[in-house]
C-alpha cells in the first residue's frame, strides 16, 4: 500500500489515499450563495475546507503522509519547517497517529501560530527567522531524530492527499464546467488537476494567485520555473514558490493561471464573511477575488472554487488594519 | 390553510407551517466540533440558522406570515417596527412574495442596518427612538396603507414557523436529551417547545438568557410576567420582554431558564468563530456561554443548540470594542 515518493499518483493511488484518510478527515460541505452568484454572474459551489481539520485542507495531506508512514518510521516521528497551515496540520496528524511532529518555525513567527502547533501537539525547535537557517535547522532535528521530513507541497504523498478536496467535489457536484483554485507551493492545484484528469475530465482547472506573489502566474507564461521573490501578500498561505514536483503538474495540467489585487482579496474575504457567515483566511478568497478581477472565463459557468482554509487571527482583520501593513 | 390568530398552533398547523415555506427558506445544516464538546464535556449539535436566508432564524417565521397572507391583503403589504433581524426577514419575504414590507425604525438605528434593510427592499419610515413614537408610527402606517402588522415574536404565525428549525433538527438528529434556545421576545423558544412536545417529547428544552436582560429567567422563577427593564446586554437580539402569546408556551413548556454573563457571551461567541470557522452574532452565542457558566445539567448529555444569527458589523468586533460600550 502507500507509493513511491518518485512516481507521479495515478488514479488508483489517489482512491487508496482517500480511503487511507477517510476515518481521520472531515468530509467538508460544499456550499452555495445566490447573492454572490448574482454578484458573480456565475454559478459558485463553495467546497468548504475552512470546516477541515486544523482548519485548513492541509490536513489532508499531512494525514495522508503521517496514515501511509511504515512501522519503522514510525517511532522517529516526522518534521518539517513551516509556520502555517501544514505545520499545524502535520502536528494534528502525528497526534492522531501517537507520534512526534517536530516543527522548525523561526523565532520571529506570531504568537498565534506557535500556539496552534503547541495545541496541536507539536514539538517546536526555533531557529532564526531565514530560509537558510530553517532549513540548516530542519536538516539538524532530522538528524538527530532520525524523523521523516514531510515537505508542505513538493512530496507526492501530499499532492495525493490534497487531490482528496476535488475528488469529493465531483462526487457532490456533477462536472462544473470549472475548477478555481488558489495557488501558492502548488499542492492543493497538483492534486485537483490529477482528481480532474482521474475523476471529470471535462471540467476545466484555473488557479488563481496574488499579483504580489505571481512566481506560478510568470512561469505559466513565460514557460519555464521562476521563484517566488520578496512576496508581500496578505495572502499569507500563497507566499511559497512552486516546487519541481508541482511545476511539471501545474504547467501540463492548468488552463490558465490569473492574478489578483490586494484590495479584491480583501473585498472577497470580507465578502464571503458577510454573505456566507463563514469566516475564511485571505488565501481561500483569492479564487473569489479571480472572478471579480477577471470575469470573462467564469461567466455563466459553473464554478467550483476550494475554499482553502480558515485560520485568521480574529483580533487582526485586514478590513480594520492601516493600509500596508501585511504581516 | 393557516390558522386563525387566536389558537395555539397544533401539530398540523406547524407541519402545514414547515410545508408552505419549505421553497423559500434553508433547510440549514447541523455542525459538530470535537474541540466544544471537549471543553463541555457534552456532545453538542450546532444548527445553523445564520446560515439561514436573511442571516437569522427569523426568516421562517416571517415568510409563514407572508407566504400565508390571503389574497384580500396581498396587495396592502406588510408592517413591523423593528431595526433587527426581523425587519430584514420581513422585507425580504415581502420582496419575495412581490408586496411591500413598511418598515418603522428609530432614527437612531446603525446605518448596517438600515442599509440591510433597505437592500431587501423593506421601505423604512423614521420616528423617535422611542417605544411610544415607534408603536405610534407604525399605528399611522398601518391605518395609512392598509398594511396587516406582523409582530417579531407575540403572534402564533410567527411562532409557526420558528418552529421549523427545532422540527428539522429532530429529523437529523434522534432524540437529543437537550434543545438549548437562546431567549428573548420568546418566538424561537415558544415554536421550540411546541416542536417539541409534537416530534421529540422526551426531549428537554431549556432556554438561555443574558444576565443583563433576565426577564424570562425572572418571569419563570417568580411564576409571574416581568418585563425586560433597560436591558444593556451585547446580545442585541435578546432585549426584548416576553409577550402575551410567547409567555404561556415558555412558562408551561420549558425546563429551565439559566443565565450568562456578558463576558461569557464574547468568550463563547470568539469560540464558535475561532474553532467552528462560523459567524455567530452575540444573542446566538448565549446557549454556548450558557453551558460553560451552567455546566451541570447539560454534561455528558447530547445537546442540540440553536445558533440563532449570523448578522454582525464586521467592523465592530466585541473582542476588539472598549468595555462598557455596548451599543
């Protein structure tokens, strides 16, 4: 059971991942609004991963991970370097499965994001707050630890479990003529283009992504890897770059990849919080935010839109923050 | 069809009620979260009725009203004064229906709710922020226009249709041992208790009521009417006293009536935003704050909750507000 971490999933391997996960994840709803369906001019089917465990979609890659982890691996535990939704979801995981999660986050991460890994169990190493010494650091407690690295989006076990979100849509809402997902590493957007080859083929996948953090947006168009630099997005789940496995994926599989502003982030989150009564981060309203920026794809479609998670600090809201001040 | 004024609604009446407005309102779903039920030690069934249309419960009592309007009054509209959820609900069912809903509202009132109304097509007409210039303004509009009055709570349509919501939870969920409602006019709590005694007789009903607006918890444990006296109460759906028809139903019918401190609503209402990922307005949070300041007779029990609204400004956050300034 499980695959191999260098072979692209195939449709069987995303079916045993999703019966791998079924006992642990939260099968999300997926919800609908008649006022921004009017707003839209096009009919939305919001699949409600905010509701997911750890409060994000990450979850269900994580949990695939840590689920498919042999017996040998066991007892080393697993680890990564994040700060976000995949830290804590990976921390929830190895709870669930009786197992150490060790998270490297730098010292300079918000007080509330150190607190959702602690609840969730995980085990906290510090490290100082650039790339370089994340990663140094990471390479030091896999070391020590002898655990499995779990990588936010550049592992296949991830983009499987991350396929898991599409493929329940297409079991609720037969062939939307469109699948709208936001893009930052590229988990989440592999793993819905592999479900929409898999499971409705006909239905088309876009991604959308912050001007301010548009590395997947410059690759697509100019056909070749471009790293995500100094990004300055409220987005904050979306301010990663592609990784090699997600690129080719992304590249092969996406119709078309679009930006969007800051302030149409802003608008769509406050949006859906106002209109759905569902609160959700900025990076779950950039799909929303897509359509209002540019309509003409989404017209009239039928459009799935992932809605990626829900983990905001409630005393921080970008609708009461002086402008420019992204966090 | 419907039924006269003057009779307690039986069980056909509100079956009849749940049927004429099945096709206008949502059939709203029933969350859970291991992480509430943890901190109650209870298991708690969430039904969301600020997922309903128009933000609130109130909607299916006020379309009962006006999807059962006979065609002599159709076209003379509907009246209410009111600067809450129910003069939304009204407007819109009015708009629904194709008639007009006469909305009379203190001039005083929050401009977001002035403009929700307005966006639902109610047509506002001003007096003094004074119960007399209210009662006396909507006397003028009713003898101008002809327009029949549809009281928020004291009028058994009304309690017909908030029925509705405790009817559907016994359809999804068998027999819980506790409906925890939140109270204020009574509306929600009277059509809770006839639901009830019509579909889950075994099941107790239990209301709760902020500290600061105790007229029911006063009126029960002194076996007489009390009414509401300045209440200041964050809860801004649950100021209003008892009335005539809600009283009877309440005193015959409830278990208990406890009380919560306004802190305990904040707290409780952060809570459901925080981990459920929902938007809850304060009086919806009062039955969860009602568990953690009561906790005796709700532990280990199945208890189904009805968060009664979701309409919040967005802007003005009770976590984020001075104390003390209730508004």
């Amino acid at each position: 059971m499980g695959f191999s971490q260098d072979t692209l999933p195939d449709k069987q391997q995303i079916k045993e991942a999703r019966k791998l996960i079924r006992p642990y994840i939260h099968r999300t709803p997926v919800m609908t609004c008649s006022t921004l369906d009017g707003m839209t001019g096009s009919r939305l089917f919001f699949k409600c991963e905010n509701f997911q465990k750890g409060g994000a979609f990450k979850f269900r890659g994580a949990s695939n991970a840590v689920m498919g982890l042999s017996d040998s691996q066991l007892f080393r535990g697993v680890a990564t370097h994040s700060s976000g939704n995949h830290a804590q979801a990976l921390s929830l995981a190895a709870r669930m499965r009786g197992i150490t999660a060790h998270i490297v986050m730098p010292e300079s991460a918000p007080k509330i994001k150190v607190s959702a890994v602690n609840n969730y169990g995980g085990k906290i190493r510090f490290c100082a707050p650039t790339l370089s010494d994340r990663e140094a650091t990471l390479e030091k407690v896999v070391k020590e630890t002898g655990a499995m690295e779990v990588h936010p989006y550049n592992d296949y076990r991830i983009i499987a479990g991350q396929a898991s979100a599409a493929a329940e849509i297409y079991e609720d809402i037969a062939e939307p003529d469109i699948l709208l997902v936001p893009v930052g590493g590229g988990g989440l957007l592999s793993g819905s283009i592999l479900s929409t080859k898999y499971f409705s083929p006909k239905t088309l996948v876009y991604a959308a992504e912050p001007e301010k953090a548009d590395d997947a947006y410059q690759s697509f168009r100019q056909g070749r890897f471009i790293p995500s630099e100094k990004p300055q997005t409220i987005a904050d789940g979306l301010r990663t770059s592609l990784g090699s496995k997600t690129y080719p994926i992304i590249m092969e599989g996406v119709k078309d990849i679009l930006t969007v502003s800051e302030e149409s982030i802003i608008c769509a989150m406050h949006l859906i919080w106002e209109r759905m009564k569902i609160i959700v981060e900025p990076s779950a309203a950039v799909p929303l935010a897509c359509i209002f920026d540019n309509p003409g794809p989404f017209r009239n479609k039928r459009v799935a839109i992932i809605l990626s998670g829900g983990n905001v600090d409630l005393a921080r809201l970008p609708w009461l923050e002086e402008p420019g001040s992204i966090h």
